[in-house]
C-alpha cells in the first residue's frame, strides 16, 4: 500500500539501552516504580500545567474500567444501573462499563461536533433518573468536550463522571491548556502504539482531585490499601517500566509532531471543501487520523470509495461504523435512545490516512484520489 492508513510511531526501544540497562539494574520492573513515577510527573507538567496528577495504566480500557467503578461507587445487589455515553464511539467505551458492572445507555451525538448530543444526554438522564450511575463522554477524535457542563451534570443529577479522551493527549481547549486541565472528574487517555502519543500499550489517568487519583492508585494494586489487604476493589492496572520509558521518550519531541498533524488536518481541509468535517472544540485536536462526512450528494456507497482509494494505493478506514447500536453483541446488552444524527453520519463517516512521517504532497494525492473516486 503506497499510502497505509496507520503508521505507528512508539519511541524505539532500541535506542534506549541506557534506560533499560538502568531498569534492570534497579530490580524494578513495575509496581509504580521510579520511571513510572518520573513519567507521571513530567506528563502532569507537560500536558497539564503542573495542576493536578496523573497515574499511569497498561491500558486505556483498564483506565475505564477503574474509573468507571471508582465513579460508579457500590450498589445494592440485583440493581441495573446505566453507564450514560454515545453510541459512536468504540467498542472498548462499553465494554469497560460492562465490566464495572453498568448497562450501556446510548445516546445521540452532535451534528457539527459529533461529541455526544447535551439534548440527547439531559433527556434520557430525566428518562433514567436515579439509575445513571456514570455519564461517559467521548471526546471524539481527540475533540474538546464543555467539562464545565459535565461538572454541571454530576452536581445536578448525582452522577460520576468518567470521560473517555483515548484520542486527546495534546489536545488543546480554548484557553490553551491540555485538554482536562482543572477537572475533578477521571479523564483517561491512550498511549497505544496507534495513537498520536504512541507507546506500545499504555494509558493516563487525569484528575485535579488528588484523593480520587490515591484511590484509582489504589484499586490499581489489587485494591491494596493496607500491606496485602485489599479494602476495595482492585484489579492490576499498573504500567510496566519499560512501558513508562517509551512514554517518557515519547514526551521529548510530542510537541512538534501535534503541529505537524495539525498541519495535514488543515491540508485535507483544504483538499476536500465539498467534504463534512468535524466542528473543532478547542484550540488545536491531536489527530490520529482524519475523520471526513463524504458528501451529501455522493452518489454511490462508501464501499465503492474505499475499494477506488484502495486500488490508488491510499488505505482508509471507517471510524465509528459500524457504532455501538448497530453490534449484535452491544444490542442485546444496552439500552439504546432514538440516534438521528449517528445514524445519518455514521454510513458516511471515513477515516483518510494521518501520520507523524506523512507530508502535504501525501496529503494532495490522498484528496486527489477522493475527489476522482
């Protein structure tokens, strides 16, 4: 394929010996150890400003999971309680509620941002009063979420709050802080290797509320919260310190390669004004690919489109679709709103190829071959 859809771009281990020789010599391999603890702080200067804390995970979905069942909090046995997010989103949104022990309540999106709808998220919060256990926004593409709203929500309506942010390390919102800065609530992020801040597998806790990040710490380590005595639930949600190095090797040049991407963003803009494109909330999204509406007038199948990019050599997917609802196993577990604007976009959505090692030339002939197909 001329053009792959993905390009992962992890530091490479091979050029941190140093670093591994160091782990080794240490005897320290995982259990929060210094590189990890060096990685939390650096990452909670870097991304964050210095306000609040961050803790590492082995993977964005235990991130979830863990948060999800801090925020969630105990419930009486025999219970159905709801995990309230949209339904276009990726599956490991729903499946991290399941296994905290919350039903999927999906709901609509946003015709402009494609984050989820507040319409959609106040009507079914009334319809389901007093069983939404945790509200799980997606920030969509790396987009920027109104936390204040979200913030609103919990006081109001007695809920948790777990944000969903895989994509967003590097975002920016419109005050020029990371996206998260300030916010009290868990917000998770992914450090998998397909990701814009690319490790082989990992991800970040957010929180500005030291005593909620101590407690997802503690659930982490099996729930250890006194010496092998488990005081609440836990899980092993720790990040190795092999992983906690690639992720600081990864902060060292983060910068430059969201401008970079941004940059391609603003070229597929340019390359296809008669395409739908996201709404950006926020100052700058760290894209991982680029999230494309085709035409409203297009013709023919998104099939067809993809097997023309193909047979071009430009390899393209189709990010979220099919969405949650549309997934046997999803249908048969949650319970799902009337969906008007996912069901419009999802069929037209396309994902065009995004990479740190991707030019604007690159960028052209990819537009180029859309607009002929």
């Amino acid at each position: 394929m001329r053009i792959p859809f993905l390009r992962p771009n992890p530091a490479r281990l091979s050029k941190l010996l140093p670093g591994l020789e160091a782990i080794e010599a240490s005897g320290i391999f995982t259990n929060y150890g210094p590189v990890n603890s060096r990685f939390e702080a650096e990452a909670t200067a870097s991304f964050f400003g210095g306000h609040g804390g961050c803790l590492t995970v082995n993977n964005a979905t235990i991130g979830l999971m863990l948060a999800l069942r801090e925020a969630a909090g105990e419930a009486p046995r025999g219970t159905t309680r709801y995990a309230l997010m949209p339904s276009f989103t990726f599956a490991a949104t729903a499946h991290a509620a399941i296994w905290a022990g919350l039903t999927p309540l999906l709901c609509d999106i946003d015709p402009d941002r494609w984050t989820p709808c507040a319409r959609s998220e106040e009507a079914l919060l009334e319809r389901y009063a007093g069983q939404v256990a945790v509200v799980m926004p997606y920030a969509t593409f790396g987009n920027g979420l109104d936390l204040d709203r979200y913030a609103g929500l919990a006081r109001r309506h007695g809920v948790g709050i777990v944000v969903d942010a895989a994509a967003s390390l590097g975002s920016i919102d419109d005050s020029g802080q990371g996206f998260g800065t300030g916010f009290a609530h868990a917000i998770v992020y992914s450090m998998h290797a397909t990701k814009t801040f690319a490790t082989a597998e990992g991800g970040l806790i957010y929180s500005a509320d030291a005593e909620r990040l101590a407690r997802l710490r503690t659930m982490g380590n099996f729930g250890f919260g006194e010496p092998r005595t488990a005081t609440m639930p836990g899980l092993n949600s720790k990040l190795s310190e092999a992983g906690a190095l690639l992720a600081l090797a990864k902060l060292e040049s983060f910068g430059q390669i969201v401008t970079h991407r941004a940059a391609l963003a603003d070229a597929y803009r340019r390359g296809l004004p008669g395409c739908k494109f996201q709404q950006v909330a926020g100052r700058q999204i760290a894209y991982q690919f680029m999230p494309v509406g085709m035409p409203a007038g297009h013709p023919g199948p998104r099939e067809a489109l993809l097997a023309s990019l193909a047979a071009a050599g430009v390899a393209a997917g189709h990010y979220f679709s099919p969405h949650l609802a549309e997934q046997p196993y999803f249908q048969r577990v949650s319970e799902i709103a009337e969906l008007p604007v996912t069901e419009k976009l999802a069929p037209r959505i396309l994902s065009l190829p995004l990479a740190d090692s991707m030019t604007i030339p690159e960028v052209e002939m990819v537009c180029a071959t859309v607009r002929a197909a």
